[in-house]
C-alpha cells in the first residue's frame, strides 16, 4: 500500500468551499488527479470553481455542471479536465471517453463522481469526500494516496490548524 494521509476539513458556506477549492488549486500541479465523492447539491462543482480560481483560470471561463459534456476544459496557468460522471451508468461507458489521453496529458484532471471510475485511476491520487451535514455545513475528507497527495493533504490540514487558532483568537479578544 502506498502512504496514505487522511484528513477532515469543515466548511460553513458555499464561499467557504470555493475559497478550500482555491487553496488546493494553488497547491496542485499539472498532471494531478483529484477525485470528489458526495450526493447531488453536496458542493463538487462549489469546489471545482475554486480550484479553477487557484489555477489561474479567468471566471469568463464558467464552472458549470458539464450537464451534456462529460468533459469541459478550462485554460489557465494549468489546464484543467472537467469530468462530471453523473450520466455514466457503467464501466464500458468509462472505456468509451478516451479518459486515458487525459489522465495521463499534461492537465490536471478533477472528477466528479469519481466513485464510477476508481478502478481507472492511478493508484496515486487525491480522493475528496463530500458529506452533506445540514443545509449549509460540509465535511470534506481528503484522503492523499502516494507520497505528492499526502504532502498535498498535509498542507491543508495545517491551513486549517491555523484557520481554527486564528478564529479562537478572534474570538477571545486576542
Ligand atoms: N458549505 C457549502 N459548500 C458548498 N455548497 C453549499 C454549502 N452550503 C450550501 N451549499 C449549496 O449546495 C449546493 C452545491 O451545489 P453543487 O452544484 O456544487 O453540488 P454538486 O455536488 O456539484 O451537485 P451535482 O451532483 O448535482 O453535480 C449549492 O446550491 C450551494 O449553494
Ligand atoms: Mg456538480
């Protein structure tokens, strides 16, 4: 197995998750694989926005839903791959987008409902798990596989280490 680093990351707002999206974005690099789990309406494509602002990516280039596409592209400091799943029903499905081309390109690639293509992916990649908690609260779970992504998910925990110690110290005054 490889090295694993398992995080819990809390959100309040849908701001809040675009601005953890922006932070991640700032952290990746071409070539990277990011994988999102979670129901319908739990933020996937919330998170994907920020992720595309943290690379750089002009807004003029909208984030949507690819409702019809099952692939968007985005151009910025780094390209990215846009998959939304939510159509696929099965594996052949998978085998038939020539999703190769793309993980193994020189873009990041960030999968919505990456659950129906886990068995496709390189065993080194950063998985995100979206629980809905309420109408406004998300837990994100990362989960870095491979020495870069638990780097990758180390950094985010300390960002939020600091985030909690900084707003304790709001809070008390300080
Ligand atoms: N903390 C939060 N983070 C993200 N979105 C939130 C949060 N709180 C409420 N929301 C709302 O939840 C919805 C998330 O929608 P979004 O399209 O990002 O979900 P999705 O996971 O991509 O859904 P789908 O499976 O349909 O693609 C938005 O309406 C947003 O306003
Ligand atoms: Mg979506």
């Amino acid at each position: 197995m490889v090295e694993e680093k398992i995080t819990v990351i809390k959100s309040y707002s849908e701001d809040e998750t675009v601005s953890w999206g922006k932070i991640l974005g700032g952290l990746l690099k071409a070539g990277d694989i990011v994988g999102l789990r979670g129901d319908l309406g739990a933020g996937k494509t919330c998170f994907v926005k920020g992720v595309a602002d943290g690379l750089g990516i002009p807004e003029d280039q909208y984030v949507a839903s690819p409702t019809f596409t099952l692939i968007n592209e985005y151009r910025g400091r780094v390209t990215l791959y846009h998959f939304d799943l939510y159509r696929i029903q099965n594996e052949k499905e998978i085998v038939g987008l020539g999703y190769e081309e793309y993980l193994f390109g020189n873009g990041l690639v960030i999968i919505e409902w990456a659950e129906k293509m886990l068995r496709f992916l390189p065993e080194e990649h950063l998985l995100i798990e979206i629980e809905r908690v309420n109408d406004k609260k998300r837990n994100f779970i990362f989960t870095g596989r491979g020495r870069w992504y638990s780097e990758i998910v180390k950094h985010i925990e300390e960002r939020q280490k600091y985030q909690y110690s900084f707003s304790n110290f709001l809070s008390e005054g300080g």
